[in-house]
C-alpha cells in the first residue's frame, strides 16, 4: 500500500493506493496552509482506506517543481513518515504526474505549472495508455511563456497543453492552430498520479531512502531571489 502526498501546487492531496487501485483520497485548497492540513489530511485518508500506517510499504511525494513552501512541507512529512515506518520513498515530479491528466492522447503532450514571477515550469511527453508512466522527451525546464511557445512551435506538430501554466497565459496559445488546451479540470497533478507514478517505480525498484530526497526547484527560492533582488538595489 502506497500513500501518496501531493503538495508542490495550491492544494494539497493525500492518497492511498495498492494493487486494486486508489483506495482513498482527499484534496484540498490550502491557501499555502500546506503545513496545518497535510497530518489531518493523512490520517482522514488512512482512515477512509480503513488501513493505518503498520499497512503502508512505501511513501510517494511530489518533490517539484512548484510552490517552494509547500515542495518542504510535503518532503519533511515524507521524510518524517519514511523514518518512522523504516519505509521507502518514491519521489514525483510534479510534471510527470500532471501529465498523466492527457491520458490517451496520440500528440506530443506539454505539461506546464505557473512558476509565478513571468515563467513557467514545463516538460514534453509521449503518453502510453492510462494508469501508464507518460514517456519523458524533455527533461523539466523554467522559461519565460514566450520561450516555451517558440519552442512548441517549432515542433510543427499538434500538441496536448495540460497545467496551469497554459491557462495562466492563455493569450499566447488560444489562437494557435496546434495548441490543443484542455482546460482547468486537467490543470493540476492530484495525489492519486503520484500513487500510480510511484506503484511503477516499486516495481523497477526505483526508490530512495528519506535521506535522499531531492527537492526539483530549477530556480532559486522566491525568498532568496527577493533578498538578492533587495541587495542590488541598494
């Protein structure tokens, strides 16, 4: 049984899975409460699945990219649940998982988060059936939107945009003929991807320990950009 945390975005999302499926799951807005909802939401999941944590074999997390505060609380509880429970770790990127929204499309598929501060977080897959680990074709990069759709056309094929990254910065995509959005119901990665990401990767044997546990920020933390952002003005 994998339980799978999900706090890298605006919501945070709890979920339970095995070999039968998800057996529960919960997600909620946190207006970046990630902190004071995520135990709650943990042990309310445990209980829906009607399982605790002596029924657990691994711990999934979403480790990036996305909101810095929220990635921290969500590895800390992996972290702090996988040394408890002498249990392994599967970390998610966010993108992989937010892909797996395309399910079966036959395009190139693009998954994109807002990085806030003008860019975007993003990456390129190929899907491979539902419930199955999309294809990486590019590994996750932060650009400016202008860059990320130069890059996309320049493909010059059809291409599946899921995340809000594509929403935050609609104006740039709504009046492509290759860009093929789909809208807010696909445009976060939710707890549940990341179980089924992670049940792959058990069976490859892909796993960490809590100590090694690396969050994906492909830039530098707002706080630190802001303090540097200070320096040079003065």
């Amino acid at each position: 049984m994998i339980l799978g945390i999900e706090t890298s975005v605006d919501h945070v999302g709890v979920a339970v899975g095995d070999y039968r499926g998800i057996r529960a799951h919960s997600m909620l807005a946190s207006d970046r409460r990630h902190a004071e909802s995520l135990t709650p939401m943990i042990q309310f999941v445990l209980q829906q699945a009607d399982a605790t944590t002596a029924d657990l074999s691994a711990i999934a997390v979403d480790v990036g990219p996305g909101l810095f505060t929220g990635m921290r609380v969500g590895i800390a509880s992996a972290a702090s649940l996988a040394w408890a429970l002498e249990l392994p770790v599967v970390p998610v990127c966010s993108l992989d998982a937010l892909a797996m929204n395309a399910e079966l499309s036959d395009n190139v598929v693009a998954a994109s988060l807002d990085a806030r501060r003008g860019e975007v977080y993003w990456s390129l897959y190929r899907m491979r059936g539902v419930g199955i680990e999309p294809l990486r074709l590019t590994e996750p990069v932060v650009s400016s939107p202008e860059d990320m759709a130069v890059h996309l056309a320049d493909r010059g094929e059809d291409i599946t945009c899921v995340g809000t990254g594509f929403i935050r910065h609609a104006s740039l995509f709504e009046d492509v003929p290759w860009a093929i959005m789909t809208g807010e119901p696909h445009a976060f990665p939710t707890a549940q991807e990341v179980v089924v990401l992670a049940s792959h990767r058990i069976a490859a044997d892909d796993t960490v320990q809590a100590g090694e546990i690396t969050p994906m920020y492909l830039r530098a933390p707002d706080a630190e950009i802001n303090w540097l952002t200070r320096e040079a003005a003065q």
